[in-house]
C-alpha cells in the first residue's frame, strides 16, 4: 500500500473546508469523483431516515479510501433532548472499541519477548489459584463445578477463548457476574481501579474449559493488568507514550479536559415508551480511576482512524513504527478455528476477521477486521481494498452491528 502524505495535525482545519472543495481535492487529499460519492449519500439518507424515526440520535461517519479522506460527515443531534447539533471531531465513549488498542499495546510485549502468548497467564498473576468451570450457568456461582483441566494461555485472553465470561448474556452466573464488575452499565464507582474489578472476575467460575469455545469476554481487563505488570507503567500512560502520542490521537484517553467534554455526545437510550432521549447517566468524563481494557477510553472518529491506518499499513503510520509487520500479519490471522460465532469469519487479536465472505450475512470482504462498542459505535479496515471506515454514535442498547452493515453496504461500493 502507497505511504499517504496525509497529516493529521491538518485535519482540525481541513475538515471544515471539506464540504466546499471535495469535487476538486484540496492540498494532500485526493478525492473520488463526484459519481463515486452516491454510494455515500445514500448512506447519508439512510442514516437520515434513523434520524427522522427516532431510532438515532446522530450519527458521525468518516470513510477513508487510499489514505485519503472520502466522507466525513456529522448528521442529527449531540443532545436530542437540546437540539443540539452533532459536529464532526465529535467525542464518543468507545466502550469494546478499546480492545483492540489494549490487543496491539499487548502484542507490543510480545514483540520485545516480554511475555509469550502461550505462557499461562498465573505467571502473572499469583493471586490466581485453581480455575472451576461452571457445569450450568444457569444455577449461577453456586451450582456444580468442575477443575479446569488447563491453565488459560495469554492468547486465549486476546481471542475470548479462556472460558471466562463478560457477563453479558441471561445466564444466572452471567447476570451475577455483571452485577459483581459493574453493578449497572453506568455505574463506574463499584471499583476504586482496574485491580478490584479482575479481582472480582477472578472470583467467578469459568463458562467453559480454556481453549474449547469463542465466549466473549472480559478477559481484556486482565489483558491491561498484563500491560501494565510488565511494563511497570501506568496503563494511561503507556498507551499514550507508544500507541496515542506517535498516532497523533490527541483525543484519546480514559479522562477528558473540559474542552473535550464539551464535545462528548451525550449517551441516548429508549425509554418505557419506547422514545428515544438523553439517558438519565452519562459516563464520568473526569475522576474515572479504573483504566480498563475491556472498555473505558473515549476517542474521535479521526483519532481512531489513525490506529485503524497503522493496522492498514503494516504497523506503521504518521512516521512511526507501532507494530512490525509480522505482528500484524499475526493478529489478523484466524486463531480460533471454527470456534467464532460468525459464520464466515473468525477471530485474530483483537478484531474478527472475515474468512469466506460468501457465507456471512452481512457485507464484506476477505480480510476486513472489525469491531464495535456498546454504545453504538462501529469501526472496519478492509487492507486490501485500502478501505476504512467508521460510524460513531451514542445510543444504549447498542446498534452497531446494524449500523455497520450500513456502514459497509454502501462504502464498499465506491471502491468496486
């Protein structure tokens, strides 16, 4: 793939001029033509019609086609309740979305031979003692258990295959599980920092034995805890020193300044009369203490695109070296067998990855990572057809894999 030109310290200004000069490109972008962007906006109606419905509150999209900026467009509101206008550069809670920046900081280890990704993860953590499997989580965390017959491996953390759980599904043992890391979605003051709420999961019986089913998990938490054990470097702080400040992220991180806070979407859900408003909770912008790796960072569309680049360009992106290109070759690679739950794709380091397009159910092609986060924001890198793109917006129950699949209907058409 060529090497862009494109600056991201460029971008706050150029991105307002956008609009104006698209059908002629402007200094070091180079834009489709304008029969190219159809496809676009009739993205941009369809999300519209959301809009209208009341389904969603805004929505931001930003697609990148050849290192070049093709679409960034802000739609709806910030604030339905306000009518407040979303902008672009706008900030979003990106909930899962922090996996895979905590995946790549982890496979950094690997790569300087500090950890090895089938070490088992008690190495690390000698609060660990012996693992129980749970024999029916639907009896909870007192129903009949078994030993777990091997030690969960740092790759299984990184591929949701050590058998721990997120709590997410309507199991009885899934639902204790939540309500012990999380109390309530928005509850963030149930732990002080990262090392009570492992604890906590650590406390719980495994749903199936390591290494034998794809359940998704919170084993990133752990994941961060790693990071942060061995490099002997606040979480915070390592991400910022080697994966934020060389991508140029400057939007990125588990606490906001109040100029950024006064761009954060506000956090929508439905409520008993099924209408669409701002949620009665709104995440903690300041004061947040636990920097997980499950979720806990806010972003920007533009910033995580940058991360997305560096995966697209072999590890390296804005001059830097993130990744070597053998590492990205390894977590873009199918580590789960036919374990994943997605017919058609599988699962790498961090991201699915889509193996047999013919057999998905949703668009895409051979090769395109992606991922998504609770609160409705969605993100996709297809590196062989120099397509990245994203769709951000704050809407609880989430939404993004439907948006998604917008998101990929009608991008992937101005690059076929």
């Amino acid at each position: 793939m060529k090497k862009s030109n494109f600056n991201p310290l460029q971008f706050a200004v150029l991105h307002r001029l956008i609009v104006l000069v698209f059908l002629w490109g402007f200094v070091s972008f180079s834009y489709c033509q304008q029969s190219n962007y159809q496809p676009l906006e009739t993205l941009y109606n369809a999300y519209q019609q959301l809009i209208d419905e009341g389904t969603l509150a805004g929505v931001e999209i930003l697609v990148i086609h050849k290192d070049s900026v093709v679409w960034h467009k802000a739609q709806g509101y910030k604030d339905l309740d306000q009518a407040t206008p979303l902008q672009p550069h706008s900030l979003f809670y990106i909930q899962s979305m922090t996996k895979p920046i905590i995946s790549v900081a982890v496979m950094q280890l690997v790569e300087k031979e500090l950890i090895g990704l089938d070490e088992p993860i008690k190495k690390y953590f000698p609060e660990l003692g012996p693992m129980n499997v749970s024999l029916n989580p639907e009896q909870g965390i007192d129903g009949p258990q078994v030993s777990a017959k091997t030690d969960i491996s740092i790759r299984q953390l990184l591929t949701h295959t050590s058998g721990l759980s997120h709590g997410l599904s309507k199991s009885k043992l899934d639902k204790q599980l939540f309500k012990a890391l999380y109390d309530e979605t928005l509850n963030y003051k149930e732990h002080a920092n990262l090392e009570s709420r492992v604890e906590a999961l650590l406390g719980f019986p495994l749903v199936a034995q390591p290494g034998t089913t794809w359940y998704y998990s919170a084993g990133a938490d752990l994941l961060a805890l790693l990071l942060q054990r061995v490099s002997q470097m606040p979480i915070p702080e390592y991400l910022n020193t080697h994966i934020f400040q060389p991508l140029g992220m400057e939007d990125t991180g588990y606490n906001l300044t109040s100029e950024q806070s006064e761009r954060l979407m506000r956090l929508h859900s439905v409520d008993a009369n099924g209408k669409l408003g701002v949620h009665e909770l709104q995440v903690p912008t300041v004061g947040n203490t636990v920097f997980g790796g499950t979720h806990g960072l806010f972003s920007t569309a533009h910033d995580y695109a940058q991360f997305c680049l560096m995966i697209a360009h072999n590890g390296r992106w804005n001059g830097n070296q993130v990744l070597k290109p053998e590492t990205v070759s390894l977590i873009t690679q199918n580590h789960v067998g036919d374990l994943y739950n997605e017919k058609g794709a599988g699962f790498g380091l961090g991201f699915s990855v889509i193996l047999d397009p013919e057999q998905m159910n949703r668009p895409g092609k051979k090769g395109q990572l992606q991922w998504g986060g609770y609160f409705s924001t969605h993100f996709y890198i297809d590196p062989q057809a120099e397509l990245i793109a994203l769709a951000m917006t704050q809407r609880m129950p989430a939404n993004h894999q439907s948006l998604g699949a917008l998101l990929a209907e009608y991008a992937y058409e101005i690059v076929d």
